[in-house]
C-alpha cells in the first residue's frame, strides 16, 4: 500500500554491472537480448531450486514465444567482491549449461530490492521485463500454475504504467504499484554479512536441484 503523500511509480530494472559465468561484463537491463526476458532475481544458494522451477517453466513456453529469454540473476553483497572468482567459479561448475543466462550481480543489495519494492529475500523474485527496463510483471517463490498464467498475460499487456503481479493465491492477476518510498528497508534481509552463493570452502559439490550439482551451501 502507498503510504500518504508518496508518489506511485511503475518499476523498472535498475542499472547493474553484471558478468557472465564465462566471465564477459554485462550492463543491466541494456543486454537483456529479449523484446521480453524472464529474469529470476535470487540471494541465496538453497534457492537453487526455485530458480529451476523457473527455467523449466520457461522452457515450457519457449517455443511458443520466441521473443522472451530468460536469466538467473544471483544478487551477492559488495563485500565478497573479492572472492568473486571462487564464488563465481563454483556457480560455472554447478550450471555448465546455463553459464550464458546466469549473470552475477555484486552490489549493494538493497538497490536491487529497493528498486524492485522486494521485501523478502528469503525467496526468488521473478520479474518480467522490457528490453527497456520495464517491468511488465513480478512474481515470488516458485513456480506454479497461477503465477506462470500471471506472467503470460503480462507479455501480451500493453498498459506498463501498473505492474502486474502474479501470485499463488487464488492466482488472481492484480496490478501493484511500488512506491517512491523506501520505508522497510530495516526489515528487509541484507547478505551484508553473508554471502548466500558462497562455498565456506573449496571442496566436493553436492548435489543439487535437477540433477546438477552445487559447491557447499556457507554456514552464516
């Protein structure tokens, strides 16, 4: 809900440098290659599993929309900059499939999520945007029947002024508008001392969602 005096705005994808897991630099949201492009924001490694969920969905649909890609977009805090090439690299071991579409993201965490009004990153974020940066849809969690019939229809919407958001309940499409306001941020999780992507150490994968493999979840 808008709090009194605070300007509704439609949501759009902040800027973001981004590299690759085959390590090539990317501007955000400029090099979404899509007219659309399902982009799965996530923090966490155990989240993993939502985010397949996701890339199944999408390959279910694929075909029948030919203008719609889609990314994993692993948001990791400023701090672990350093150890990106561990952290990185234990991700390009994990996903040698989908090295391309996964772009890593180190920043600040919350100009991600006060850009895209997410106040819970203990779940994926799953937005659907323009290759201008519009976001057309956004959903949370998993993916399920409802939520992927939200974000169909907001391929085809042409009013991106209201974001439409999907959710599981009642699969209902309603339109959200974020706000100018950044009221909540002190209840919003912060990787700040943690990174969820990070291996404690170097060693085995484990196994993983859909038949692929991790490095070792961090204890925080």
């Amino acid at each position: 809900m808008s709090e009194p005096g605070a300007k509704p705005v439609a949501l759009r994808f902040p800027r973001l440098a981004a590299r690759d897991l085959e390590g090539r630099v990317h501007s955000l949201p400029d090099d979404f290659a899509g007219t659309r492009n399902l982009v799965v924001v996530a923090f966490r490694r155990e989240q993993q599993s939502m985010v397949d969920s996701w890339i199944a969905w999408f390959a279910g649909i694929a075909a029948q929309q030919p203008g719609v890609r889609c990314y994993e977009v692993p948001v990791i805090a400023t701090r672990w900059s350093p150890a990106r090439l561990v952290i990185d690299g234990g991700m390009a071991r994990a996903v040698q499939d989908a090295r391309r579409r996964t772009l890593t993201v180190y920043t600040d965490v919350r100009r991600v999520t006060d850009a895209l009004a997410i106040d819970d990153t203990r779940t994926v974020t799953v937005l659907m945007v323009n290759n201008d940066g519009r976001v057309r849809g956004r959903t949370t969690g998993p993916a399920n029947e409802q939520a992927g019939v939200g974000l169909l229809a907001a391929l085809t919407g042409d009013d991106v002024d209201e974001v439409a958001t999907a959710g599981p309940a009642g699969g209902r499409l309603t339109c959200a508008l974020a706000t100018s306001s950044t009221s909540g941020a002190s209840k919003r999780s912060s990787l700040g001392v943690c990174c969820g992507f990070a291996p404690r150490c170097v060693g085995p994968a484990m196994p993983g969602s859909s038949g692929r493999s991790h490095p070792n979840p961090t204890a925080c």
